[in-house]
C-alpha cells in the first residue's frame, strides 16, 4: 500500500516553486502471513515424515512380536512331551541309546520284557547295540542309565463283598555283566504295591485297573563290552503303549 504526502514549503516561494516528495508507506501485515505459511507448510511436512517412520518401523515390530508369541506356545507344546528333556539331553550326547518295550503273551519271550529298536521313539547312536535284549556299552566312561516300567493292575481279589486286602508287589531292576566283576550286578531296582486295599471297589469299573509307575535313573562308570538288561514282573501287567515302557543310556 503506498500513499503519498506533501510536505509544506515556503509560502513566500510561489506555488511555481513548491516541492512534492512522495514517501511509501509499506503494510506490516503482509510478511508475518507469509511467515505464517512457511512455518505452517514446515510443520506438516515434518508431521508427515514422524508418522511414516512410526508405520515403517511398528510393522516389523508387531510381525517380530507375533514370532516371539509362536515360538513360546511351540516350545511350551513340546516340552509337555515326555520325552522332552531325556531326547535333548541325549541328542547332545556322543553316544546314545533309547529303546521302547514291548510284551505279547503270544510269543516265544513270556518271560521278560522285549526291547525295540528303530520303532517309535527309539534309537541309537555312537556305537551303542542292542544283542539278545542287552544293551552294550561301546567305550569306557560315564553313562546315565534310565528306565521305566508302567503298570495297569487289577486289584479284585474275586471277593464279591469287596472286603479283605490284596498286595501286588510290583519290581522293575537294571542287571549289569562286566568282565572285569566276573558276574552280574543290580545297577538299580525299585518295589510298588499298586494295590493297597480292596475294602473299596476297584477305582475303574471299566476293569482298567489302576495305574502305577516305576523310574529308575542314575549316573555309573561302566566299561567297554559291559551288558545292560532288565527284570520286570508282572509282565501280563504292563503297559507297553508307545511312550510308557522305555530303557536307555547316553554317554556323559
């Protein structure tokens, strides 16, 4: 905005001699609004790169989280596995055996229980062998050595009024042979009564029976050549379902 001012002169001079400065006047609104406007178009720019950083970096960050949360309820499935822990521990071992039970009536072994390679759960590893049913050690050093017997037993004892009491011992023993001893050797053994009392009626109508379990585990110097077997009664007992009949050894 411009104006224009006349300044006064001499009035002695005569209007042919007066003198007319022109003076601009300039607006002091016009640059704060265009300062405004540049501040303005800064800050939404700066807004706009703030919110992209914020959906390119949460993205991998909730994808990395939903990884983390399935991998947790993986590792929490498997080790509700029974064997869990003994197959990491011997999957890190240099040599390693674990063999699944089994039991028929029908065949020729009535008299022990008959141990199985390579079926279900069962392998072996770093030398280990399975020879008539026995285990052997392939060198000298420490070995755990595990097992576990599972039982389902009946405890009627044909009484029709449910009284009296009946007893079933239940055994489970690990035997060693060593030829530096010269003769076998009980490495571990263990005794249940799975049946306390039939003053009650049996627990499983359906004749189940009940249910009982006996582990054996501990850590021994065994030689090279040394032979591993087991003793179990109550064979016609047992329960040999894949997972709760198992003898193994792994090397320490």
């Amino acid at each position: 905005m411009v104006a224009y001012t006349s300044t006064p002169s001499d009035v002695e001079m005569g209007l042919e001699e007066r003198t007319v400065v022109l003076v601009e006047k300039k607006s002091s609104t016009g640059w704060i609004w265009k300062v405004s406007v540049a501040l303005l178009l800064v800050a939404l720019c700066f807004g706009g790169v703030l919110l992209f950083a914020w959906y390119w970096n949460g993205q991998p960050e909730m994808t990395r989280s939903g990884q983390t949360e399935a991998l947790i309820e993986k590792n929490t499935a498997e080790k509700t596995d029974p064997h869990y822990t003994l197959r990491r521990i011997s999957s890190k071992a240099k040599a390693a055996i674990h063999l699944e039970g089994s039991y028929d009536d029908d065949e020729s072994l009535k008299d022990e229980l008959e141990w199985k390679n390579g079926q279900g759960q069962a392998f072996a590893q770093g030398g280990f062998r399975l020879v008539n049913n026995q285990i052997v050690i392939p060198q000298t050093g420490l070995y755990f050595v595990y097992s576990q017997a599972s039982f389902r037993v009946s405890c009627s004892d044909g009484d029709e009024e449910g009284t009296g009491k009946h007893l079933t011992p239940l055994s489970h023993r690990i035997w060693r042979y060593s030829d530096s001893i010269g003769s076998k050797a009980s490495l571990m053994s263990a005794v249940r009564s799975a049946c306390q009392s039939t003053a009650q009626e049996d627990s499983y109508g359906d004749g189940q029976g009940w249910y009982n379990t006996i582990y054996l585990g501990a850590v021994f110097q065994l030689n090279r050549g040394d032979k591993l077997w087991t003793e179990t009664n109550q064979l016609s007992q047992l329960e040999t379902d894949e997972g709760k009949t198992f003898f193994g050894v792994f090397a320490l």
